[in-house]
C-alpha cells in the first residue's frame, strides 16, 4: 500500500513540477507580461490566429534571410 | 425615434441622426467610423467585430499631426533604434485600443503589411513594440496605417525606470505563481491530512503528506520568501522592525518546528502549510504594490508621449529646427497646422486657431490674435503662426505639468502605507505574545517543546488569513459587482477612500455637459436651396461648430440637396468663405460678416454661427454644450448624503455661473489652469477633506492626480484614462450615482469583516496563550474564520437596486 502511495507521490510531485518548470518558462519568455491580452487569447484565439500566426514566422524568417542576403551582398561591393 | 447602434463601433444613437446604407442595413454615428467599416470589410478584417462581441468602442479618432515628422533624422535619433539583424524598432503608445478585438485589428494590419517584421501591442499599458525593414517600408506609412483603421499612435523612449519596473514586475510575479502554485498542492495535501486527523490516518502515510508538503513549502520559502529575508536583512542594518522581519521570523519559526516533525526529533503534526500560506498571502499584496508602480510609469510614458520632440525657430531670418531644451526666452518661434506650441509665449503675427483643450478642457478651437499667450502643448489649429517664447522649456506650462505628475504619482501610495503599519502592528504583537507565550510556559515548568507547541498555536491561530482576507475578498467582490455595472475599479484601496468621501469635485465640459456643441436656437426657416449651401458649406470643416451645425442639418433635415461649392477658404478664426455661381457665401461668426460689411444685430451668450449669402444674413444659430441628463439627478444624491460639490473649470465664469445653476450646484471655480485646479484639491486636502475629482481630458491629470480617489468618464483622453482610479465606461453621471452606492455598501462589509476576524483573533489568541489549543486545531479555525469572512462577503452583492 504504502509503496504504492510512494510511487503515486514521487509521479504527482514530478508532474507537477514539471509543470511548474514550463510556468516559470512562460513567464520568463514574456508570455504573461499583459495579463489582458493572455486572458484574451484564451477565450478568442482561433485556428485562423494559429495559421496567421504560423504565416508571421515564415514572413519574419523569409525578411532575416533577404536582410543578410543584401548584407553580405553590401560587403562584397565594398 | 428609435435608437440603433453604429455598425462600426456599437454606440447607439437616434435613427434619424445616424448615416444610413439602405441596402446593407448598416448604419454609422460618423463618416469615421463608415471609411473605417468599410475598409476592414474590403481588407477582410471583418471578424474584427466577432471579436468585439457585444462591446461598445469610441469612434475612429483622427488625427492633425502629420506624418512627416516621423521621418525627420532627430525623430528617428531619439526614438528608433537598429535590431542586430539591421531593422529598425520603435517602441510606441497606441492610442485608442479599449478592447482585445482592438489589439488584434492593430496588429494584424501591422503584420499584413509589407515590411513589417514584429508588431505586438500590450493590451493592458497600450504599448507597442514595431519591427519592420525601411527598405519595404517607412515609420511614417506604418503609422498611417494605424490611422486609417481609427487608432493612432504615438512614439515614447524606455526608459531606465520602466525597464527596471518591468524587470521587478516579473521578478515578483515569478516569485508569486511558483508560491500559488505551491501553496495549491499543499491545500490538496491537507484535505487528506485534515479528513485523515478525524478519521484516523497510518502514521506513515501521515509521514508521506509531511514529506509531500516539506517539497512544496521550501520553494515557497526559501524562493518566494527570499524577498521577505532580504527586507528583514536590510531592516535589521538600519534597525527598524519591518513587517519583512515578521513574516520571515514567523514563517522561518514554523518550518523548523514542521522540519523537526518531519525528523521525528519531536512529536506532532507539521505546518509546512502555514509556512506557504504566510508567505503566498504577504506576497500577493506586494506584487500588487509592485504592479501600481509599474501603472505610475506608464502613466508618465503616455504624459511624455505628448511632449513635442522639437520646434522650429526664426533665427536672423532663417528657420532652424533645435531641441526644446535650446529655446531660450525672446526666442521667435514657427508652428505650422496640427503642430504643437513647445513653450509658452505671445504671438506676433496675425491671430490664429489653436485647441486648448489639454489646458482648459474645452472642445471649442479658441481664436488668438495679436500679443494673446500661447501654452505649451496647444494645438495649432489653423495657418502658420510665428509668436515670442516668454518662458523656456522647463519652467512652460506643458513640462511644468508633467513634472508635477511624476511628483504626486511617485508619493501618492499614502492608503498603502496605513495599511501596511497596521498589520506590522499586528503582526509585532503577535509575535511577542508567541514568545510571551515560549517564555511563559517553559518558567512555568512546561517542557521545551510544549512551551515551543503552544508559541506555534499563537502564530498559527493568528496567521493574518481572515484579516489578510477581510478587505480584499470584500473589495472583490465589490469591484465584480461594479464592473458588471459598467465602473472599472482599478485597485480595491479606493474603495475605502471613496466611502469616506466629503467633497466631489467635477469639471465641466465631458463631466456634466456633453462636451459637443449642439444647435440651441435658429432665427428662422430655411429654404431648400440655401439648405444645400449652407450644408455643403459646413461640410467643407470640421471646426467644432461647423460640425454641429451640419450634424443638426441632417438631423432636421431630409432630401438636402447635393451642391457643389468653389473656393472654399477659411478666413483666420472667424469662419469659411466659398463661392458658387458667383455668389459669396460666409458662414461663421459675427466679426466675419462684419469684415464683409454685413451687419449684424443678433446677440447671444451662446456661441453664434451666422450663414450669409449675397451680403444678407440668411440664417443664425445659437449653440451650447448640452448638459447631461442625469447631471440635476446626481447633484440631489450627493446633497442627500451630505456630499459637498464643487464644479471646477478652465471655461469663462458666465458659462460655468450658468452651467452650474442649471443643475443645482452652490459652488464653482472658472477660469482655472491645469495647476490652479490641483492647488483646489489640494487646498481641499489640507482642510482634511477626503476629495473625489471627476474628470476627463489632459487639463484634469494633475488635478486627479493629487485627488484622493480620481473618477474619469471612459470617452477621456488617455492619459486621463490612465491616471483615473476608477473608470466609468458609459460616460454617465449615472454611474458616478452608482460607484459612490456600491463603494459605501461594500465599505460597509469590510468594516463587518475586520470585526468579525479581530473577534475571533480576539476569543481564539487566549486560548491558544493558555495551551488550550493544539497547532492543528488552530490552523482548523484559522480556515473557518477566512469561510466566515468569505461567506459575509457574499452578500455584498445581494442588495443589488
């Protein structure tokens, strides 16, 4: 009984302090730096968010990659 | 007639008022809020109003600052900075957002443009942060954007302090949920632990819970409570007594005893959860100090952010754009429309149009002519207008506002302060009654550890639970229950200051008037054709008056022909000119007409707008701020419970004397400055007057500022909107009726609650002293009283009418 009682304790601390770990990681990357808008997001946010979402981050990539194409084109002129 | 709500921004008014699109069944209060439905709509942004839900926002604002400035090399010196990767980034104040439909709007427009890299809008400080690539494209068209969907923005600087502001935020937020999070597990725990005490429980299952709650209190101690350790440290150097060294001591005191428990060095129960409670009820509190400083500085960032960045000066003849702080007095100096005065001074050249209304509150563009003065952060309004700086930067009236805020906003946590002796008094009381209690019973010949057991039982009988609890779950539910009603209550401390109330002090225009003109009288009858021109002429501006006239024309009238007038010019504060078919048309006040030579006999109190055609007066109007409806209605209730009113205005003392007797108020103040107004309050203050201020535009900040509670209607400017304690969304005096009722009902419950939990303190702490009661028994009742001020609380509410 009590081994069991072990066992389902050391799960429920390791649970939840993983848990934990993935708040304090959220609040260090800024997630719930506007209390507002995280309520917000999780009454209103929609697949539609997801993917306009999704289409930032390619957009952000695809201007990083042409930003240091002309870069290095810049450096080769000089 | 009917009333239907604009289908842009869901304000209802009149059908008969209102632009109307038959076809679609769509109806809009303004031209604003139509280009800006329709644009979203062609854009397919539409489900911007799906999220908007059932809410209401305030029409498109527009603005008459030109984008130009954007681009000018000192701007971008000062407010953009370049990203590692070579993009650039401002940090901005987005002015206009009310809701989290609003927010999304701006930055999913943001992020569908060309160029731009990152835009994410804070929803709860209306900061923004932009990226974007000034190759695709400029600052100046990213900020058109904003614009043409009805919002605006400004630039502002981080600064040192709202970046240290934020850091600490963080840091004590981190530091609070790691404690909630704990100190929920630990509750978990004890339902086993608590049924287990009165239904039997294995001693080693009883051994596991202590372990269980050991790993969950010392992350809650030793890291949350880490800024309790650092206080006492620093309060024990400079040999102060701070309620940091209470809580640490109490709290430290507890887990050694619940540690020797858990070591079997002695025999008992553990108190792993008091230690978290203690801590986690503390530390909430001062996270919420901490997010009130952090509101102070984002209050200052939206003042400064409407600072002009530069002005331009005639030097020898020629223009030359300085810094502010290089304009001296004597300077000459150039604002062009839309501009802003950046220091006080007289005006030389021939008069102009400025809007004072973050001076004096009022809505109406006032004339200046020759040698008339001119303060810092008006609105230039009409032509280009050259004037003398009578005083330099620092000492105009703009940056002398400014610094007054930042003043009273750094010493305005006074309520916080009481609060805070009170419980280091209690606390300091409690703790030497524990070791009374130690001392007591180990000379009466108690042993170590009973005499220990006994000293915990004090601690743990008198944790501040139901007194923590008393105010706050009370002013929640207060504050719930006006919110339901349309009042935002920002902290729940004002809720006892508005209780205590003894002086209301209101501004005019936007408080008991509407702030908007409308037309009073009319001499006459209009026939159809001039109908046409006069509407087509008031069309052509959008002076306050000329925007009244046209908003009563089509109000009044249906069918108003469609004209097409040419040369349409404004004669320099005093109305528009225009011809059509070779006749001249004037419509404005009487000194134009008088220009022209057309006499005029008609004389009013009330603003006049004459229409003129072929040097004949067709038609006059007298207009006037309407005053609310429910002004006489508010004025009774605050006679009735013994309130005194005080109406304060920038506006002239006829207007005011008038206002003020319409509606039933003794005592008014005119023609005040933004710093005579705060002067009031604080005159009021030093006769121990605890003074409510009702207002609404930039004039009023200091003034509610330095007030005890500050009330500001929702259609207020934002820094209004900031500063205000409480924030009444429907703009209705109504609610101001409605805000004092709900701040005295639940003031009612507090003062209930404090009794009810100073009584228990009071029966309990005895017992506990005598050795009657064991720690756990004492952390049972602890509980039962925070249920008894939980369930008192509950009625607040009740008695909703």
């Amino acid at each position: 009984m009590n081994n069991v009682l072990i066992l389902e304790l050391f799960v429920g601390i390791l649970v939840s302090f993983s848990l934990l770990g993935i708040l304090i990681w959220a609040i260090k990357s800024g997630q719930f730096e506007d209390n507002k808008k995280a309520m917000d997001g999780l009454l209103f946010d929609s697949t539609e968010d997801l993917q306009n979402a999704v289409r930032l981050e390619e957009k952000r990539k695809k201007m990083k990659e042409a930003k240091e194409a002309s870069k290095e084109e810049q450096s080769k002129e000089i | 007639m009917a009333k239907v709500p604009c289908s842009h921004c869901r304000l209802e008014f009149d059908e008969s008022i209102m632009i109307q699109e038959k076809n679609n069944d769509l109806y809009f209060c303004c031209n604003g809020c139509q280009g800006v439905y329709h644009l979203l709509k062609s854009e397919n942004l539409d489900s911007f109003y799906e999220k908007l839900g059932n809410r209401v926002i305030a029409p498109p604002l527009t603005s008459t600052n030109p984008t130009q400035s954007f681009e000018l090399e000192s701007f971008r010196q000062r407010y953009v900075k370049t990203t590692k990767e070579g993009f650039s980034s401002i940090d901005l104040i987005i002015e206009g957002i009310h809701c989290a439909a609003c927010v999304w709007l701006n930055e999913k427009v943001l992020a569908d443009s060309d160029g731009v890299l990152e835009a994410s809008i804070n929803f709860t400080n209306n900061k923004a942060k932009v990226i974007w690539d000034d190759e695709v494209i400029s600052l100046a068209q990213i900020i058109d954007k904003i614009r043409s969907i009805g919002y605006n923005a400004y630039p502002y600087q981080r600064g040192s302090e709202d970046v240290k502001a934020t850091k600490t935020r963080q840091d004590y937020f981190l530091r609070m949920s790691v404690a909630i999070f704990a100190s929920m597990n630990i509750m978990m725990i004890d339902v086993a632990k608590y049924a287990g005490f009165f239904s039997g429980i294995k001693s080693e299952t009883l051994e596991l819970i202590h372990i269980a709650e050991f790993i969950f209190a010392t992350p809650v101690l030793f890291y949350s409570g880490w800024i309790f350790f650092r206080g006492a440290y620093y309060g024990v150097k400079n040999r102060i007594v701070t309620m940091d060294l209470l809580v640490s001591f109490g709290a430290t005191l507890t887990y050694i005893y619940s540690l020797a428990i858990l070591f079997k060095l002695i025999n008992g129960h553990s108190y792993f959860d008091s230690v978290a409670m203690i801590i986690t009820f503390v530390l909430v509190g001062k996270f919420l100090e901490v997010l009130g400083k952090k509101n102070a500085v984002d209050t200052m960032d939206k003042m400064k952010s409407q600072i002009p960045l530069e002005a331009t000066i005639i030097e020898d003849g020629a223009k030359k754009v300085v810094g502010l702080d290089e304009i001296k007095e004597g300077d000459i100096l150039e604002v062009k429309y839309g501009e802003k005065a950046s220091v006080d001074g007289e005006i030389i050249t021939l008069g102009g149009l400025f809007d004072e209304s973050s001076i004096t509150g009022e809505s109406h563009v006032v004339s200046k002519n020759l040698n008339d003065k001119i303060y810092s952060g008006t609105i230039n309004m009409g032509d280009v207008i050259r004037y003398r700086a009578t005083k330099d930067y620092a000492n105009s009236t703009l940056s002398t506002i400014v610094t007054l805020l930042e003043d009273s906003l750094a010493s305005k946590p006074k309520i916080e302060e009481k609060a805070n002796n009170i419980s280091k008094y209690f606390s300091l009381t409690i703790l030497l009654l524990a070791i009374a209690t130690f001392i007591g019973w180990y000379l009466y010949g108690a042993t170590f550890e009973d005499s220990l057991i006994n000293a915990i039982s004090v601690i743990v009988i008198a944790c501040p639970c139901a007194l923590a609890l008393a105010t706050p779950i009370a002013s929640l539910i207060g504050i719930s229950w006006a919110s339901k009603r349309g009042l935002l209550f920002k902290e729940a401390k004002f809720i006892e200051s508005f209780a205590k109330t003894s002086v209301v002090v209101l501004d005019k225009t936007g408080t008991i008037t509407e702030g908007k003109l409308s037309v009073k009288s009319v001499s006459n009858t209009i026939d159809s054709e001039m109908l046409g021109k006069l509407y087509a002429l008031t069309s052509s501006s959008t002076h306050p008056i000329s925007v009244a006239i046209k908003r009563y024309l089509e109000a009044t009238y249906h069918d108003i022909p469609n004209i097409e007038l040419e040369n349409i010019a404004q004669v320099e504060a005093k109305g528009l000119k225009a011809n059509w078919k070779n006749q001249i048309l004037l419509g404005g006040n009487s000194s134009l007409l008088k220009d022209f030579g057309i006499n005029v006999s008609f004389e009013s109190h009330y603003s006049l707008y004459h229409f003129a055609s072929e040097g004949k007066v067709i038609v006059s109007f007298e207009l006037d701020d309407t005053i609310k409806n429910d002004a006489l209605a508010m004025i009774a209730y605050f006679k009735k419970i013994g309130v005194r009113v005080i109406m304060a205005s920038g506006d002239n003392t006829n207007v005011v004397s008038r206002v003020a007797s319409s509606v039933g108020i003794e005592e008014f103040k005119s023609q005040l400055s933004p710093i005579d107004k705060a002067n009031l309050i604080d005159t009021l203050k030093a006769e121990g007057e605890m003074v409510v201020m009702v207002g609404d535009g930039i004039n009023d900040v200091l003034a509610l500022s330095k007030a005890d509670v500050a009330i500001v209607m929702g259609s207020g400017a934002d820094v209004a909107l900031a500063i205000g304690d409480v924030v009444i969304l429907d703009n209705s005096l109504d609610g101001l009726q409605k805000s004092f009722y709900i701040s005295k009902r639940t003031y009612k419950f507090i003062k209930q609650n404090l009794a009810l939990s100073l009584l228990y303190n009071l029966i309990t702490i005895p017992f506990a002293i005598m050795g009657f009661v064991i720690p756990l028994v004492a952390a049972l009742s602890m509980s039962l009283s925070s249920l008894m001020v939980v369930g008192n609380s509950m009625r607040i509410g009740k008695n909703d009418e």
